[in-house]
C-alpha cells in the first residue's frame, strides 16, 4: 500500500484517497471549436509513462480535496507533489 | 522438430529420456527481417507462427526483453471463456476459443486445455438482470451460456456456499459449459517451437529501445541492446508496455498500465472442479492440475510497471473467497505476484495498423487477453501478411476512439480475469 503525501495533511495510507488519473489534462475552455482529433486527445489519450509521471489523487477520506504529485511508475516513489494551482513542479 | 507422442516417450525411455533435443533454437538475431515482433508473450509467438504456418511469412523475428513467457502469460490465471456483450467479441473471443479446442494437436504440445466451464455468480437484482442479458445476447451469437439457479450452482462446484445469509447471497449463476483454463507456459512454449520449426527466430533477453523511421516517415528497423535490425513491417505485442514502445514512434496511446496479481495456495487433492468468478465480491478461483487453487484478485488503482500490487487488494479478494468457499478460510497461500496490464476506455483490445506506415499493434487486452491468445494471434498474422485487418478483428481498430465506435465491454470484463 502506498503511503501518499497529501499536502494539507501529510502522509496518509493509500486506502483514504481515490486516484484522479494523468494531471495537467486541461478541458478545452469551448468544446465546440475543438477537432475531432484534440477530442479524441483529451478523452483518450494518455501518456502513461514508464518513469516520472504527474498524475491527481483526492484524499477522499481526508480533507476531500484533489492535488497533483509526480511518481516514479517503476519504484511506485513520490517525487514532488503540490497544491492544485500551483505551478507544475 | 522432435514430434512429441507417447511413442517418442517410451522410446526415450529406454535411454533414460536423454536424446531430446531443445524445443527451440537460440540464434542470433540477423541483420534484417521481413516482420519483426516486439513481445514474446503468447500474443507475439502465436503472431509468429500463424505468419509463418498461414501466410508463408518466415523471415520473422520474435524480439523479447526478457524470457518468453516471462510477461502476462506466465503471470495470469488461464481463464478462458467467450461470454461477451456485444456482437464483435463474441466473434472475437469465440474465434479464438474454437482455436483453443484444436489447439494442442496444432502445435503437438500438451497446453492442457480443460473445458471445466466457467460459472460466474449472481449476488443481487442487478447482476441478475446483466447476466440474463448477457446469456441472451451470446445465445443469439451462437455462444453457449446458460441461467442456473443457486442450488444447481452448488451441484455443480459442490464448495461453493449458497447460505441465505451470506452478506452477498449467491442467488443464481451464468455458466459457460465451453469454458475454462489452460497451461499458460505451455502456449507460449507450444507456440515457440512449432514457430521456430517453420524457421522464425526466436530471440530473448533482447529489449527494444528505438523505433527507426524513413524520409517518409515509414517503420525501417529497431534499435535493441543487441544492435539495430531492419524490418520494414514491425508488430507491437507488448501488453504494459505498449505506450513505452509506441511513444519510441511518436504515437500516443488511449492505454492505462495497472498492476494486477494473482496468488496460488499449497496444492491440495482435487477439491474444486471448475471455475468461479464473481464480479460483485471480485473473486475468480480454480484448481490447477497441480493441485494449487489459482486465485486472481483485482487492479490497483494507480498506473504502475512495478510488477507488484497492493496486499490490501488481494486480501480484498481472499475475503470474498473465505465467505464464498468456507473449507478455504484455513488454506495457505504460496506465492503472490502482479502482471502489468493495458487497460484501453472501452476494455476492448485494439487489433490493426496505425497511421505510420510499416507499424502495427495489437494491445489493450488489458486485465483479460490469455482467453483470446490463439484468436488474437491469428488475425494479427492476418493483419500484418495482408497489410489489411480480417473482419473480425476490423471494429477493433485504433480509430475507434476517434470516430466514437467504442466496444464497451467494461460490464464484462468488470472483474479482472
Ligand atoms: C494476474 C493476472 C491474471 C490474469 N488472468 C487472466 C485470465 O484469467 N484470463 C485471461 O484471459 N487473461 C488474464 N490475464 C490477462 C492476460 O495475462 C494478458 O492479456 C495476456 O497474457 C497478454 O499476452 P501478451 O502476449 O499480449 O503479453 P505478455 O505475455 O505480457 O507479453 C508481452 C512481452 O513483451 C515483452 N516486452 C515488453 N517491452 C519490451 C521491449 N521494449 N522489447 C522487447 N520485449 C518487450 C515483455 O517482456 C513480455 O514478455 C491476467 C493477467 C494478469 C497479470
Ligand atoms: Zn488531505
């Protein structure tokens, strides 16, 4: 199980969050203009990297709220993690 | 290739079983191929021996970072049922499990296919109506499933506990009679020497680290830690890895990588004579010839290539089995371990080419593919021979997430099996 920073709360057993998926995902700010291409992008498509990744996690069970983090995706360690609005580490 | 009967064995008998020879060769690789493909899972090596059995395509390459076998074929739990929702898998996965009925007299390797039938239970009002739906659907597909009750559900796995006041009653079951496992090893193994017979090379411990490309932007070759190679059509067969290797050709993926794992106990006298899942507990248990009861438990939520899970996840799972098979509660387990696989949106696999000429792929079979290895290897050699898909594999194409024909089988491949 992993033991994961939150930043209003310290680190907590990863059983009190809910995994948010790839971070920094923006939505088109209007869907309309968008190609059927950069759709596809943002449902879709996904980095899914074999190494540092920046990814959500809510601490569900917590204080509720989202924040970003970077994990290494072959040791499973947390590297940086921050504030959602705060720049990308 | 020594052809393996109860003959041959009694022959070798009588010199202390030391006159076989290897099941296949270790070469090394040459400098260019026709079709190179990258994974030597079960997927892969079938690839490579259909291309070389059905298309006549022989100056092939199996190129694995590993050993074969070493990935999700050597790590699941042999489940093998095609039980799907919609009418594209249901030719899918059948295609392929009429391959696993005749498979073992193909490659003359005992796989040790065994249609014990697979019976998936029902726990509440809502399983009961996606089950019936679900029985319907195949039986209109011409795929054997049928509705039993709970007291037939127990005649049939006689362990199996149907109590009224179980905290998830067992109230009925869809069973798939054609259903049920095999020896993962002895596919991978089975398809590797009928391979390498017809003169594919089969090369381990060789990792793929670049795509090379043309002017035009058409697939040239591979970069590996043991050279470069040339092949101007190359097959991505690499389950978790996948965006690893097509991210190496700019191409971006609609795939997850989770940990799933599975566990086996100390083997024990038959005692369990099918298979059981349930989707609701999330549980899938059988025996193994050995004896050992093989139990899968579920994703982790995270993406990781760890190749390890969570124990919180699969004491998740032993719980369930606990309440649902009680005589277990005292058994012990032997070993526990995770597969990395690739989970695409819809659960279906992606099966085709892509838009960069030369580069196939088929992946996304995510959390369920060990059922579809003879099928899926059979219309990927199609694929790459033809350079065009078969039909049966055509709705299964990377465009899917673009055009919006999605093949959602998330409802039955909500257990992870
Ligand atoms: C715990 C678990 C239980 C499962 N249970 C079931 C089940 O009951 N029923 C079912 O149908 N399915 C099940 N599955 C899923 C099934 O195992 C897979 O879908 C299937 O085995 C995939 O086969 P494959 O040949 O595509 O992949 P793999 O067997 O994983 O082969 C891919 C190969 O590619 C190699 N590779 C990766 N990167 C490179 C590189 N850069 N260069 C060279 N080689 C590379 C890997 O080493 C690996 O050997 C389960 C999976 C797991 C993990
Ligand atoms: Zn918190």
């Amino acid at each position: 199980m992993l033991l994961i920073p939150c930043p209003y709360c310290g680190p907590r057993p990863e059983i009190e969050f809910s995994y948010g998926g790839e971070a920094h995902i923006a939505r088109a700010a209007d869907p309309r203009r968008v190609d059927d291409a950069a759709w596809t992008s943002f449902l879709y498509l996904r980095s899914n990297r074999r190494g540092d990744h920046a990814e959500r996690w809510r601490h569900a069970h917590g204080c509720g709220r989202f924040f970003n983090v970077v994990r290494n995706t072959n040791s499973d360690h947390f590297l940086a993690t921050d504030k959602i609005g705060e720049p990308r580490p | 290739m020594q052809r393996f009967s109860a003959f041959a064995l009694f022959r070798q008998a009588l010199n202390g079983q030391k006159g076989w020879d290897r099941q296949w060769r270790d070469p090394e690789p040459k400098p260019a191929y026709d079709v190179i493909i990258v994974g030597g899972g079960g997927h892969g090596l079938g690839t490579a021996y259909y291309l070389a059995k059905k298309h006549q395509v022989r100056n092939v390459a199996v190129l694995e970072k590993g050993w074969i076998g070493g990935g999700n074929t050597g790590r699941n739990t042999t489940i093998i049922r095609s039980n799907y929702l919609f009418d594209e898998s249901a030719a899918l996965y059948d295609h392929a499990l009429k391959l696993w009925e005749s498979l073992a007299e193909e490659l003359n390797y005992n796989v040790m296919f065994s249609q014990r039938g697979v019976m998936m239970l029902v726990h509440n009002v809502h399983d009961e109506q996606v089950f019936k739906r679900h029985v319907h659907a195949n039986r209109l597909n011409g795929v054997d499933n049928e509705w039993i009750s709970a007291e037939a559900a127990k005649r049939f796995c006689p362990p199996l506990n149907i109590a009224p006041g179980m905290r998830h009653p067992v109230l009925g079951a869809a069973l798939q009679r054609r259903a049920g496992i095999a020896r993962h090893d002895a596919v991978a193994w089975g398809y590797a020497r009928a391979a390498d017979a017809l003169g594919v090379d089969i090369i381990q411990n060789c990792e793929v680290t670049g795509i090379d490309r043309d002017e035009a932007g058409r697939v040239s070759g591979v970069q590996t830690t043991r050279g470069a190679i040339r092949t101007r059509k190359l097959g991505i067969v690499a389950a978790g890895n996948t965006s690893v290797l097509m991210a190496m050709a700019g191409q971006r993926m609609p795939l997850e990588s989770y940990p799933l794992q599975a566990l086996v106990s100390e083997p024990v006298k038959p005692v369990f004579p099918c298979v059981v899942m349930s989707n609701t507990i999330h549980a899938y248990i059988s025996q193994s010839d050995k004896g050992e009861l093989v139990i899968g438990a579920g994703t982790d939520a995270y993406i990781s290539y760890s190749q390890r899970g969570a124990l919180h996840i699969s004491m998740h799972t032993l719980e369930a089995i606990c309440e649902l098979f009680p005589m277990f509660r005292r058994m012990r387990m032997l070993r526990n371990w995770g597969g990395i696989v690739d989970v695409t949106p819809d659960r279906s696999p992606i099966i085709g080419k892509t838009e960069i000429p030369g580069l196939y792929v088929n992946c996304g079979w995510g959390t369920g593919g060990f059922k579809a290895t003879p099928g899926s290897a059979d219309l990927f050699a199609w694929t790459l021979a033809k350079d065009e898909p078969h039909p049966i594999n055509a709705p299964f194409n990377l465009e899917r997430f673009g055009s919006g024909r999605l093949i959602d089988e998330a409802a039955a491949a909500a257990v992870a099996h």
